[in-house]
C-alpha cells in the first residue's frame, strides 16, 4: 500500500508516517515545513521507505501528481496553533478551507480513499460531560477570530460529507482530542511540552486561568493507532469518529503531576486567561473530554498508555537538550 501523507513533518503526522511504514506501506509526505519539521521525519526517511516532497497544499497540479500515484491519503496538512491563527486569519482560511477543498477534488476525482484529519474544537464552547460525534457544535461570535479554525475544519467536514454524497468519495472526518507525545513543540502553546520543558529547565509553570479547566490527553502513539486502523478497514468510512482519551484531568493536576515525576521545584503562577493571549479574543474551553465509545465500537479502540506513562516519555524526550 503506498500512503500520501500531507503534514506529513508535522508532530502527529511523523508519528503516522512511522507506524504505517510498521504496517508495510511505502510512503510520500507533502509538507510545506511551515510547522513540521524534516528532523522529525529523520528515522523514517532512513529506511528508503519514504519520500519527501516540499511543497504546499494549494499547489493543485502537485497534490493531483502525489494522489494519482499513492492508493489513499491522510490529510493532516492545516494551519495550526491559536496565535498563528489570530496573527494569520487569511492565511489559515485559505490553507484549511482551499487546501482541503483541492485534496479532497483530487481524491475524489481519481477515486482514492481519504482522511481529514478534524479536532475537538469544533465543539467550540458547548458544554457537556462528554462530546459525541452527535453533540451539536457552538461556535463564534465572528468578532472572535480564534474560531476560524474550528469554523474552518467543520467546513471541512461538510464538504467531504458533500463529495462523499454527490460524487461518491471515500473519506473518514477523524476529530482529534488533545494528543500529546515526544515530538510535540510548545512553541504552538501546547500545554504539556511547555510544561514538562519550565519543570526540567526550573522555570516557572505558567497555567492560564485558575487551573480548574479540564482535558484529557492522548499519547500520540494511541491516536495514530486509531488513525491507521480506520483506514485499514473500509466499513468505517463515511463517518466521523472522536479519537483521545477519556480520562480527564484538571490543568492544575497536570501542573502538579508534571512536578512530581520531574522532581523540579519549579514554581507554579497564574495568567490571566486574556493575558496569556494578548487580550486577542480567546476564551478557553472548560471541560474538554470525548465519548470514544463509536471507536470503541468500530475498531477496538482503548488508549494504552496512561498519563504518568505520557509524562514520564516527555520527561526523557526533553531532557535531551535542543529539543522542542
Ligand atoms: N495552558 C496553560 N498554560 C500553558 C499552555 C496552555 O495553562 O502554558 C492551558 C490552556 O489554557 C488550556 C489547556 O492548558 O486550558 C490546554 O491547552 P492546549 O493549548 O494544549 O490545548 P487546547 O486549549 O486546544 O485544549
């Protein structure tokens, strides 16, 4: 099986690149190396079993040549991270809604199966003691522009529900939790990184808000698990599938963990949550945790690795100096 990648570089998607060249596929990696990075794709691309193609998804011709020549697509390629969004908003509404919109007409058009990869942002700030795939959305007001990226990759989702209805494609909507792993940056503000990085460098934790704000985090390995089972099997495609942990835990609880299992003494302080982004129009989401039971249904799917597990991983990951 010869598998496209698109973000390919990125944090998430060379991890995916490793597991299905595990499973057998050779494989071509687009990636306009925006916010991957080659280094992540160092292991893989030794094994001769990967190409690496620079370049951008809005490059219509190229993203045609890629798909004619691989059997299906992951589509992971987006513009990410909440302050390149608010500093970005053109930028990402193009790459996230026109990009998408070109990968999914090629696929569609040459008749190879893909998946979008989605996230739990597009639950906006609906409440609920678990989100399913059902859970309405709420998102907006337009006047704050941190939900282009939900807005956008809904959008997305549509439209493959719309390619799969009129014209017949192939696609899985995968909405991704919080994933976290060795790999992931916190120069995008992912919270674990940056945590695990001030412990391990004696710097002060810096938890926006009271800390009372609730996620469950998945290790990477988990989610790109699920992510290559639902493209193996062809029943699952059509549909949308939460895919994370379900076990929830206070940023507070992690701040605490973090220092614990890292034996730091770095101390612990609280910014305002529009402090932390400039007063740019974000609000956090409270309470984040998915209902993975239609994946559990599908495919099997519990997380393994614990977050003690995930922590301990990051610890020695970054303990390695000039990573992240
Ligand atoms: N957060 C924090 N300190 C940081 C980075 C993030 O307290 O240095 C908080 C953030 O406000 C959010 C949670 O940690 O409540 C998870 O943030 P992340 O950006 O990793 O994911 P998301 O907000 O998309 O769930």
């Amino acid at each position: 099986m010869k598998s496209l990648i698109t973000g390919g570089a990125g944090f998430i998607g060379s991890h995916l690149c490793e597991e299905l060249l595990r499973r057998g596929d050779t494989i071509v990696v687009l990636d306009d190396l925006s916010t991957g990075r080659l280094e992540n794709l160092h292991a893989a691309l030794a094994t001769g079993q990967v190409r690496f193609v620079e370049g951008d998804i809005i490059d219509e011709a190229l993203l045609r040549e890629l798909t004619a020549e691989c059997d299906r697509i992951f589509h992971l390629a987006a513009a990410v991270g909440v302050k390149l969004i608010l500093e970005r908003p053109l930028h990402t509404m193009n790459v996230n809604m026109t990009g998408t919109h070109n990968v999914l007409e090629a696929a569609c058009d040459l008749g190879k199966p893909v998946l979008l990869a989605s996230t739990s942002e597009v639950y906006g700030h609906q409440v609920a003691q678990s989100f399913r795939e059902e859970t309405p959305s709420l998102l907006g007001p337009v006047s704050e522009m941190r939900w282009i990226y939900a807005v956008t990759k809904l959008a997305d989702e549509y439209l493959a529900a719309a390619y799969a209805q009129e014209r017949g494609l192939s696609y899985i909507a995968a909405r991704f939790f919080n994933t976290t792993g060795p790999r992931q940056t916190g120069r995008y503000g992912m919270v674990v990184p940056r945590f695990v990085q001030a412990a391990l460098a004696g710097d002060p934790i810096t938890i926006y808000g009271d800390g009372r704000q609730v996620r469950c985090f998945c290790h990477v390995a988990d989610v790109i698990r699920a992510v290559a089972d639902l493209m193996s099997k062809p029943e699952t495609y059509g549909d949308v599938y939460n895919i994370g942990s379900d076990q929830p835990i206070t940023i507070q609880g992690l701040a605490e963990r973090v220092l614990e299992l890292t034996g730091s003494s770095s101390p612990i302080e609280y910014v305002a949550y529009t402090e932390a982004y400039d007063g740019l129009g974000v609000h956090d989401i409270r309470y984040r945790a998915p209902d993975i039971s239609k994946l559990s249904r599908t495919i099997g799917f519990r997380p393994k690795h614990t977050l003690d597990e995930i922590l301990t991983q990051m610890i020695e990951y970054y303990s390695t100096p000039g990573r992240g």
